[in-house]
C-alpha cells in the first residue's frame, strides 16, 4: 500500500514523502521519516487501505488533533495529520472530483494502487485501538462487540461481548444499543436503546474503540447533480456568479435593442 504524505519539520518547508511499507519518524538516523531533536522511533507508521495507522512510541503525540499517549494506535484519513514536538506528518486533504467520469478515473485509480481487496460498498474503519486501520464490509444486520459471536469482533477489553447491532434497509442505516455495560456513542453522543439513523462519516464508539461508518453510495450521489426530469428532484441551482452573468447579458442585450430602434 503506497500513501503521500506532507512532512513539515520545525522551521523548514513541508516535504511530500511516499510511503510504501512500515516506516519509523524520530530523531536517529535510522529513522525512515527524519524528526530533528524528537526521541529515535518516536511514532511507528503503517501505510493501509484506509489511511495511515500511527502509533506513538513516546508521550507528547497528537493524532486529528487528539492526544495520543505512548503505546496507543489511530488511523490518520484524508485531511488529518500527528504532530510531535513542532513536526508534522499530514495526509492531504482529497480533491473532490467533478463529474461522474473523472469520479470513476479516481477510483479505479485508487484501486488499483492498493494491493487489498477495495471495498466498494457501506463499511466500518476502525480509527483507534489494536486494529486501527481494519475495515469491515456491511451486510443487513450485524452484532457488534467483545465476544466471539460477534458478527464484527472489537478487542477492546470495556466493550460487551454483545455491544451494539447495526441493520441495514430500504430506509437505511441504523445502530442500536443492546445494553452495553459502559453504553454506545455515536459523534461523541450517548445513545438510549432506540435505533439511531447513520449517515456517512459517522463515528460509533464501542467501549474505547472508535470506528467510523462508511457509506461510500450516499458519498457520491450527495455529490451528483439533481436531474430536472426525475421525478421528486429538483433541478440544480446555478451558481450566483452565473445568474449575475445571465442578467448583465440580458441587460446588454435590450440596451441594444434600444438603441438600434432610436
């Protein structure tokens, strides 16, 4: 699995890296990534399919803007960086792409630089905990937590053996509590027993296990135009520039129409 990366040491211009394989960032020579005056492999980094796993080897970490102990994992997506002792390692944000067609390009692009299997439809990735970086593809209904039973396993030592259950329908995507010892929490958000509706990006955490709904489906036709002749939709509104446009050649147009009549 091959990621860019933004390196941005104290005091000197951001760097672009490639990384292939598992690298170390600290301040020895050996390190892969260099950290001038950090502590030797200070962070462990792991390129995968779904970012850039980093775990923190010393104290002082940050990871999206969170506190990563020492010891600790997170998946670092598009757009989100660590920073030790005034470096910084980035992963840049995606261009939105605009049209159906170079959406396409970029996905198959996408797909076929990464050596595991893509997933294409509704998953979960795990963000933080040991298996940081894992992804889950989603079927109709799955149970959630520490138990074998579990349709998707968490190792995380505060979530139940039977934590939470999320279904998939016709009216979409939905999780719910099965009276988990330490709760549920979506976006930060403790949930009752009730079904909660998901929505792409969401972020469910399971004991001390984050994980994130992926909905890649609902991603792209937020970003496709309406079409005027189906029915229920309403046409795209022009941007206010091009109404601007529209109206000054509009005036133009009967100015002339004025004139040449006098």
């Amino acid at each position: 699995m091959r990621q860019t990366l933004m390196l941005q040491c104290a005091g000197a211009d951001p760097e672009r890296r490639d990384l292939s394989s598992p690298a170390t960032a600290g301040g020895s020579r050996a390190d892969d990534l260099q950290l001038p005056g950090a502590p030797p492999c200070a962070l462990r980094l792991l390129p995968c399919a779904a970012g850039l796993v980093v775990e923190a080897c010393v104290s002082g970490a940050r990871a999206a803007g969170r506190p990563l102990p020492a010891g600790a994992r997170r998946l670092l997506r598009s757009g989100e960086s660590v920073e030790l002792g005034g470096h910084r390692i980035a992963l840049p944000a995606a261009v939105a792409a605009e049209g159906t067609r170079v959406a396409a390009a970029a996905l198959l692009r996408d797909a076929s630089a990464i050596p595991e299997a893509p997933i294409g439809g509704v998953h979960l990735v795990v963000v933080t905990g040991p298996e940081a970086g894992a992804r889950h593809p989603l079927g109709a209904e799955q149970v959630l937590g520490r138990g074998r039973a579990a349709d998707i396993r968490v190792r995380d030592a505060q979530a139940s053996r039977r934590h939470a259950r999320l279904r998939l329908d016709a009216e979409g995507a939905f999780i719910e509590d099965l009276g988990s010892k330490n709760g549920l929490r979506v976006n930060g958000m403790r949930l009752e027993r009730l079904p909660c509706a998901l929505r792409d990006g969401d972020e469910l955490t399971v004991g001390d296990t984050t994980l994130v709904f992926v909905h890649p489906g609902a991603r792209t036709c937020a970003a496709l135009p309406a079409s005027a002749d189906a029915p229920g939709r309403r046409a795209p509104r022009l941007p206010l520039a091009h109404l601007t446009a529209a109206a000054l050649l509009g005036l133009s147009a009967a100015a002339l129409a004025l004139a040449s009549s006098s």
